[in-house]
C-alpha cells in the first residue's frame, strides 16, 4: 500500500482581502485543491498582491504551481502583483520565471521607414569601417618602409600564387569568351554599313580600357577576396586572431597586409594576360569574317596606344587592392560562430562588386573630363 505523501504546511493569511500573504512550503507536496479558495476570492476583485516574503521553502513545482495561477488570473482581468521571495529563494524564483513564465511578445516589425533608416544606419557604418580599415592598411605599409626588405615577401609570393596566378585559367577563359561574344555582336551591325574591319577597333578599346580589367576584377572576387573573407573570418571566429593580438601580433599588419599586396601587384600581370585572351577572341571572329590574322593586330595598332594600356594597368592595381581589402576587412570583422563565416563571406563579395562598378564609373567620368 503506497503512502500518499504529507501536505506541504502551507498557510494563506488574509484570504477574502486584495491581499495574500504565503507562510511555510511551497513545494511539490502543496495540494492543489489549496488555490480554489483563492480563485473564488480573487473573481471579484480587480487587482491582488501576493505576499511570498513569508515562504520557507519554494521548489519549481511551486513556482510553477504560482505561474500558474498568476496566468489564470491575469486572464480573468485581476491584476496580480507579487512581492519577492525571501533572499535565499529567490535563485530557483528567478529560474522559474525565466523558464516557466509566459513567453516575451515578440518585437514588433519595423514599417517601411524604419526599414530605410536602418539600412542607411548600417550603410553608414559600413563605411566608416571600411575608411578605418583602409587608414589601417596605410598606416601599417609606411611603417614597414624603412625595413621594407624583412616583410613577408615569401609568403606574399605564396599568396600571390595562389590568388592570382592560379585564377589565370579562368580569367582567360572568361576574357576570350567576353572577345567572342562583343566581336560577334558588332559586326552584326558593322557589316550592315560595310566597316567590319572597324571590329578590331571596337573590342581592342573596349577589353584594353575597361573590360579586361573589370572582368579580371569580378573573377578575383569571387575566387579570391571570397577566400580572403572566409579565411580571415574562420580565424576570428576561432578566435585565433584574438591569439595574434594577445602575442603582440597585428592582424592587419600580418595577416590582411601580405594578401593586400599579393593581389595587387599580381592584378596587373593577369590583367594583361586577359587583355590578350580577349583580343584573341575578337581576332578569331575576324578570321571567321575573312580577314587575316595580321590584319586584325595592324588595325588594333592605328587606334589603341600606350595611354590605353597605362589606362587599363592603372585600373588592375585599384582594383586589385580593392578587392583584397574589401575581402578582408569583411574577415576580420567577422562575428563568432560559422553562420557568421559566411554571412561575412556574402558582404565581402557583394560589397566589392557594387565598389568596383563605382570606381569603374568614377574612371570613365574622371578620364573622359581629362580627355584620356
């Protein structure tokens, strides 16, 4: 025969008032049939006090068994206030109403207008995180001027290799597309008017001063600022970075630096590289159109000059080194947690194409003004 456990010595005084005051245990063992008469009671009154500075014993049984009943009031329309436990139960009351009460509403949708406020705030941010970085880069490339021969020249060369020379099959492979398609295209209109040849003029300005450049650029994004991005950001999130600091170490100086200058010192020599990919394809559409091949590089002579090529080279070093910073500021400013690797991922390579076509625009303005 099981023995049914003791009733909890509970005691409510002032039963029948607004107010209730709790004297003894509150506990697993406190009967239930206990809180009828408090129900009845507290249906005809607007507002009630619970007095918990007299309990002895509270376990989460008889916090629950209050969280309920406070629950179960308040949806009646009584107002039901309660007073704190005694100090040493107050841990496993805050516990209880952490775990058992009533879930936080959730935060209210922004409108429309908050919406465009918060982004402008986190654009505004960004920028300024990115003029921070940029001054950090600088700073730290002076301060290795006067030792300039002990920076990490060899694993720049490592990273050059990697970033750079290993993107060549595809950045080539892009560019003669790109020479294809834009030759084919033009001289669907220029043989209407009896000037193909004017073909090798319209792809050679075109992938010299603007396309070979910027397609090399996108092609560095998306294979390189986003590994610079993940690398860093896996290292932050790791807490590694925390570990370079802690040792003295800059991470900006020793980590970002060496990428910054792999990738823009290698821009130039791919994009010249691409350049001639490009001007390949535009040379295999004339062929196809019944022109030699000497007669396509002798037309691209005429018009394309050495102020074009510096043009386009001086495009690849901006470019290269914004694609290198923007890929690891976002890094660096990962926050913890993988979600966060990738979401960091994601800004850097957003980040860098929408910069790179307002340089591109910024270039095409400021040449044309300078008549170059």
């Amino acid at each position: 025969m099981v023995k049914k456990p003791l009733a909890s010595p509970l005691i409510l005084s002032g039963a029948g008032s607004d107010r209730l005051a709790f004297i003894g245990e509150l506990t697993a063992r406190t009967p239930g049939a206990i809180w009828v008469p408090v129900l009845k009671s507290a249906a005809e009154l607007r507002a009630m006090t619970f007095d918990l500075s007299g309990l002895s014993h509270l376990d989460l049984n008889g916090a629950a068994q209050l969280l309920w009943l406070k629950g179960l009031l308040e949806k009646k329309g009584v107002k039901l206030k309660l007073t704190d436990p005694p100090e040493h139960l107050r841990p496993i009351w805050e516990l209880a109403s952490q775990t058992l009460g009533p879930p936080s509403a959730p935060p209210a949708s922004p409108n429309f207008f908050q919406n465009v406020g918060l982004n402008a705030l986190g654009l505004y941010r960004d920028s300024l995180d990115l003029i921070s970085f940029l001054g950090e880069i600088l700073v730290n490339f002076f301060k290795i001027l006067p030792s300039f021969w002990r920076f990490r020249w060899k694993a720049t060369l490592a990273i050059a290799e990697v970033s750079a020379v290993n993107a060549f099959p595809v950045t080539a492979l892009v560019a003669l597309l790109v020479g294809l398609i834009l030759a084919f295209q033009a001289a669907m209109f220029m043989k209407l008017f009896g000037v193909t040849i004017f073909v090798a003029d319209l792809v050679g300005l075109s992938i010299i001063r603007e396309l070979g450049t910027l397609l090399t650029a996108i092609v560095l994004t998306g294979r390189s600022g986003s590994a610079f991005s993940a690398q860093l950001g896996a290292m932050k999130s790791n807490q590694e970075i925390d570990a370079f600091i802690t040792m003295g170490l800059s991470p900006v100086r020793d980590l970002a630096l060496p990428r910054i200058m792999a990738l823009t010192l290698a821009t130039p020599f791919l994009t010249v590289l691409a350049d001639f990919a490009g001007l390949v394809g535009g040379n295999v559409v004339m062929v196809t159109l019944g022109y030699p091949v000497i007669v396509f590089w002798q037309e691209l002579s005429t018009t394309v000059d050495l102020s074009d090529i510096a043009t386009g080279l001086f495009k690849s070093l901006v470019f290269g080194f914004t694609v290198a910073s923007i890929g690891c500021q976002r890094g660096l400013a990962t926050g913890p947690g993988a979600e966060a690797v990738g979401e960091a991922t994601t800004k850097g390579v957003v980040t860098n194409i929408v910069v790179l076509a307002a340089l591109d625009s910024l270039f095409a303005v400021l040449f044309y003004v300078l008549n170059w």
